[in-house]
C-alpha cells in the first residue's frame, strides 16, 4: 500500500548522459547529497536531503531517446491494474508493468497527447522521504498541446477530483486525490517554443528562487521563464546544463489572491 493517494506524485528521476555534471549541478542548485547504489542497480543515485531521499538521478540508457529529462511517478497501489486501463483510455504503455529489485514495480506510459510519466507501486522504497523543504519536491504540472485528450485520461485513470482556475487568459485545472491538490494541468499555447511536447515540469522548493536561478546560470544552465512572484510564490522554470527541464519555486515569497476555482 502507497502512502501517498492513489495518482498522486510519489518520486521523482532523472536521466543524465554525464551523471557526475548532474550531481555538481544539483548539489549546488537545490544542495542535494547523494548516494549511489552501485553498478547492481545500473548507478541509480538517491537524491538527498537531511538523510531523507527526494529524488535520483542515473546514467541515460542506450538508445534513440537517450537525453537528459526528469520523469515522475504517480502512486498506485495497482502497478498492473492501472497499466491495463491505460490503452482503453487512449494512452500508450512504453514498459511494464516490471518489478525493479524489490524497490516496488513500475510502467512507463504516455497520455494520448504523449505526455511520458511512470507508476509506482511501492515496496521497500516507498517514495518521497521528504516533501515540500527546500531541496525536496513541491509540485508538477502537466503542461499538454492538447488538453481535451489530457483530460479524458487522468482523471479517468487515477479518479481526481477536477478543479477549474477562473482565469480566461489561461487554462489549467488542479486535479485532487482524497480531497487534497495533487497535480496540475495546463494548457500549452504558443508561448511555448514548437519543438517542445507535452511534458511534466516537476517543481523542487528552495529558500530563494532568484539565488536558485543565479546558481543555475552560473552552472550553464538556461532560464525559460521568469522568475516570476505569484499566490503560490516566487518561482522559474529552468534548465540544467544537460538540457533536463524542471521549475524552482520559493512559497514563501507569494503575492496576489490565489485564484477562484469552479
């Protein structure tokens, strides 16, 4: 049994073609420490924080889609059932459902805009040692090119409860699990470059969003947009230096109401 709601973020990894690159950069961008599983587990390396895992990052495998992304886990209790429903619904499974070690079992899938995520059902790793401190996952979005499709299929697979943000100048939902925000979805518009597909953007808190951002340019990684200071707080989306995208926010530097949701 997950100890998160079911469809809710449970974990979070990376693939990095210089893994060493990856552990200088997020070592000092979010002030990760980390320990390496060895060569039995292909170098998986947690992520953390305090002692606690928060993450992990590993070599990219071999292959045509061998580039540096972040990916996230969305919790079930049913690795399997989950799985079988996912073509039904008009998504596509890329792996699994596999056992990985004992840790717990895993699918890779993609929604029918092609947006990539993965399960996981817990074993003796059961996710996320630690939320919402600086360094730790705070919050990711679903950022889709096509919405209609996005939206027939999460709430269908995992039974959020589907809010509306009352903004007509954007279109983003919050979908809730067991009466609580788990997951955003927002609609890409043409702000967004042509080349970029429908993705998860994963957000890790930090004490200074701007400090944060300096850090990641100093490291040559690349800022897509802002920072910006919103209800939620002060947050950028960013880039490291191998290209994996991700979002740093400061929640305790927030201004404005937040938003009216139907």
């Amino acid at each position: 049994m997950s100890p998160f709601p079911e469809g809710a973020p449970c974990w979070a990894d990376a693939m990095f073609p210089d893994l060493a690159a990856a552990r200088d950069f997020y070592g000092q961008v979010l002030g990760w420490t980390f320990d390496d599983l060895g060569e039995e587990y292909g170098r998986y390396t947690m992520a953390m924080v305090d002692g606690k895992p928060v993450a992990a990052v590993m070599p990219v495998m071999p292959g045509p889609d061998a580039a540096a992304r972040w990916n996230l886990y969305l919790a079930t209790s049913d690795a399997a059932a989950v799985t079988g429903r996912v073509a039904g619904l008009g998504g596509t499974v890329a792996m699994g459902p596999e056992d990985v070690g004992g840790f717990g079992v895993t699918s890779s899938l993609r929604d029918p805009a092609g947006t990539a995520f993965s399960l996981w059902q817990p074993g003796t790793h059961p996710g996320f040692g630690l939320t919402g401190a600086p360094g730790a996952y705070a919050w990711a979005e679903v950022l889709t090119r096509d919405a209609a499709a996005t939206d027939g299929f999460f709430p269908a697979l995992f039974g959020y409860e589907v809010g509306v943000m009352e903004d007509p100048g954007t279109d983003f939902r919050v979908w809730s699990a067991e009466g609580r925000p788990v997951l955003g979805r927002m609609a890409m518009t043409d702000d967004f470059p042509p080349e970029v597909p429908s993705h998860v953007d994963v957000y890790f808190s930090v004490p200074d969003c701007d400090a944060a951002v300096g850090t990641v340019v100093r490291l040559g990684g690349q800022v897509r947009h802002g920072p910006v200071t919103t209800p939620f707080g002060r947050f950028a989306a960013v880039s490291d230096q191998q290209g994996a995208a991700f979002s740093v926010i400061d929640t305790s530097t927030a201004e404005g109401e937040m938003p009216a949701m139907t």
